[in-house]
C-alpha cells in the first residue's frame, strides 16, 4: 500500500511539475507574441528608448476632429501626443545629411516634438503627416484633429484667430531680402524702401506664404511675382532680370546662395532685423493648459536651434 501511495504521489508531483512548466512556456509565448506586435505593429514606428514614434500620412486613418481638444490631463492620461505635422515626411532618418530646406526643418521639428514627448513623459509619439500646406496644419489644430502643431509655422494675424502660438522654439530668424546690387549702386538713398518701393520694381515671394503680404505692406508700389517653386525659379527670374529682389527667411535665403554662389555676384542678401520670423507651435484656442506647460518646456528645457546650427546638423555646412 506504501508502495502505491508512493507511485501515486510521484505521479501527481509529476504532474504537477509538468503543469507549472507548461504554464511557464505559455506565458513566454504570450510575452513574446506580445514583444512581437508591440515591435511590429506599425511598419512606420521607431522606437526612441521608451517613446515609441508613428508617422501616419493616411488621411483615413485619423477620424475627423471635433473641435474639441485634449487637456493637457487628457494626454498624461492616454500617454499619447499626437503632433499634425506638414507632410509628405522626406526622410525619418534624421542622421542622413541633406540639401533641402524642407527636409532640414522637418527633421528640426521632429527633433522638437521628440523632445517634448520624452519630457511631458508619455509612451507615443503619433505625427500625423498627411496635410499638404501650413494653413492645413493650422486648419487641424483648430478643428481639434491633433494636439500641437509644428511645421516651420510664422505667426500671422489671420492664423491667430485660429489656433494659439506658442513662445518660438527656433531663435528668430530675420527675414531676409536679396537685392539686385545695381540698384544698391545706383541709388541715392540708402534707405530699402525708396529704393524697392517704386512701381518699375518687381520683387520674386514664394506662392501662398506670409511673405505675398510683407512686400505689399513694406513696398506697396513695387509689383510683385509669385514663384510656385521658389528654389529654382527664382534663380532663374534672378539670373534673367525678371525680379529685382526676393524675400525669405534667413535660413531659406542662406541655403540658396550656398547651392548657387554666383549669386552673389549680382546680389546681395540684405537681414530686416526689425521683421523678425518667430517660428512657433500651435495649439487649440481653448487647449490652455497645454500651451503653458509647452511655453515652460521651451523656456526652460531646451535649446533652440539657430538657422546656421540647423544648416550645420542636418545640411552638413555652415554659411
């Protein structure tokens, strides 16, 4: 009987033994099964330590916004930021040097973004990438589709009854002119605006920027051109005669006249520093809180980039 009791205990230790190891192993497999959707569930997200970063450039894949945002309670809450962001992305690997303009300032504004994830504390950062202009982005904002807004956004009038601006988080940046250097010669007057305020002038401005507006308001008289593709015609409108003058920020104008330096020889970049460009993110009308604590972390917990350190960490170079 001894014998029995024996083999029947060894059977149910056995068991028992086997049943704990089993559980083990299905345990394993569920955490590895987890570890593998977390790591892949997105073919778009990288992970940044504990912070994981996603990139949707799917319109469908973001319902529409209410108009109503989220607290800044609300995202501590859910541990997600989402960030609306001027799309296409151009390139996520923020380490592969680059000549585009574009692409240094989204890289800039995803460095910005990352950081502030990482001290407001929360586990996802989701850009939403799929807006095709700025006054788009600032369209989201409003309508409550994302909670902050960055894509080398100028504060204007029209965008402030919208959405609000936060402190800038690039140092300011003059807006920059390019002039002919024969009207510089042939002047009698130094001042800008007796100069290029006069109707036989025609100044170049991208099309649908902030900048149609400044040359109105600082050289009524002056005809202006709009360049669809800035970068490239107004070298030509410049090498041809076509404008007399172009106007961007100093960043913009820095990058031109280092991919096409014969410029130089017959014009000359000239800083307003009396019109600033204040590159700022943006946020609800109503989303108070978030713009306090996102006013604090520029302020106090980061460095703001200069146009030079960007052309100089993203481009490679310095002007």
């Amino acid at each position: 009987a001894d014998s029995t009791l024996q083999q029947v205990l060894f059977l149910a230790n056995s068991m028992f033994f086997v049943r704990n190891i089993a559980n083990a192993l299905r345990s394993l497999f569920y955490v590895a099964m987890l570890l593998h959707i977390y790591s892949s569930g997105c073919s778009s997200a990288v992970r940044e330590n504990s912070l994981t970063v996603e990139f949707k450039v799917n319109k469908d894949a973001t319902p529409k916004g209410n108009g109503k945002p989220r607290s800044l309670l609300d995202i501590l809450k859910s541990g997600v930021l989402i960030v609306c962001i001027k799309g296409p992305i151009l390139s996520r690997n923020q380490n592969e040097i680059s000549l585009d303009a574009d692409d240094m300032f989204q890289k800039a504004d995803i460095a910005f973004a990352e950081s502030m994830a990482k001290a407001m504390g929360v586990r996802r950062l989701v850009f939403l990438a799929h807006y095709s202009s700025y006054d788009s982005v600032v369209d989201a904002i409003e309508n409550g589709e994302g909670d902050i807004g960055i894509s080398n956004l100028s504060y204007t009038m029209e965008r402030s009854r919208k959405v609000q601006f936060s402190i800038p988080y690039i140092h300011e940046m003059g807006q920059t002119l390019l002039v002919d250097r024969r009207l510089l010669d042939d002047a009698e007057d130094s001042n800008l605006s007796s100069i290029l305020n006069d109707k036989s002038i025609t100044i170049g401005v991208e099309t649908n920027t902030n900048y149609q507006g400044l040359v109105s308001k600082l050289f009524p008289a002056a005809n202006l051109r709009t360049e669809d593709d800035w970068d490239r015609e107004v070298v030509e409108d410049c090498s041809s005669g076509k404008i007399s003058a172009t106007i961007l920020d100093e960043f913009r104008i820095k990058l031109l006249i280092y991919k096409n330096p014969s410029l130089l020889f017959k014009f000359v970049p000239i800083i307003l520093t009396n019109e600033p460009d204040r590159i700022s993110a943006i946020v609800n009308l109503d989303n108070i809180s978030l713009l306090e604590w996102l006013n604090t972390f520029i302020m106090n917990g980061y460095t703001k980039p200069t146009a030079d350190s960007i052309l100089k960490k993203y481009g490679d170079h310095v002007l």
